[in-house]
C-alpha cells in the first residue's frame, strides 16, 4: 500500500505497527521477565526513564551523525521507545507483573 489517503487506509496502516509492537514486547518480556523493570534502581519509573534517555540518546546519534547501526537499526530503536512508554502505562496503572509471582509460562 502507498501511503494512507484517508481515515480507513490510516487505520489499517497504524494497526500493522501496533501489531508488531505487541509482538516484540511479549517477544523481550519472554526473554527478560518482569524483574528488569520492576527492580531497576530507583524504582520502575526511574529505570523506564534511563532506558528512554538511552534510547533517544542513540536516535540523536544515528540522525545526527548519519551513522550506520551495526546491532539495531533506527526502526528498532523506535519501537523500543514506543514498548517504553506502553511499559510505564502498565507501571502507573500497577499492571506490571511482580517478578516473585511471574513463571513466565502460559
């Protein structure tokens, strides 16, 4: 599809990428669990907040240098940032798992 040309084609468009992003959060929360977040120093929020500073952080660079990423590219520093914020929503909203119930098996 070419870009969306009305409300339903920018529907359709945004909902693939909120798709993806569910994806790879419940991708990395298989693989690092709730403790990462819930026992970052300083508290949830606090570790949310460094990871976010680190991110755009590398997206600054990559812009502003015109770098070429080795590891991750600018797309998946994005959708990072985006998982950053629907994790803090689940913090505030005290939805975040506790790491001592978690047995990350469904």
């Amino acid at each position: 599809m070419t870009k969306p040309q009305n409300i339903t084609e920018f529907y359709e468009v945004t909902e693939k990428y909120y798709g993806q992003l569910h994806r790879v959060l419940v991708s990395k929360q298989r693989d690092y669990g709730p403790g990462n977040i819930a026992n970052a120093p300083g508290g949830p929020l606090n570790g949310l907040r460094v990871r976010i500073y680190d991110k755009v952080s590398r997206i600054n660079n990559l812009t502003e240098n015109d770098a070429k990423p080795e590891n991750e590219s600018l797309k998946d520093s994005f959708l990072d940032l985006a998982n950053y914020a629907i994790i803090a929503l689940l913090v505030l909203d005290n939805k975040w798992p506790d790491p001592k119930e978690w047995n990350g098996i469904s």
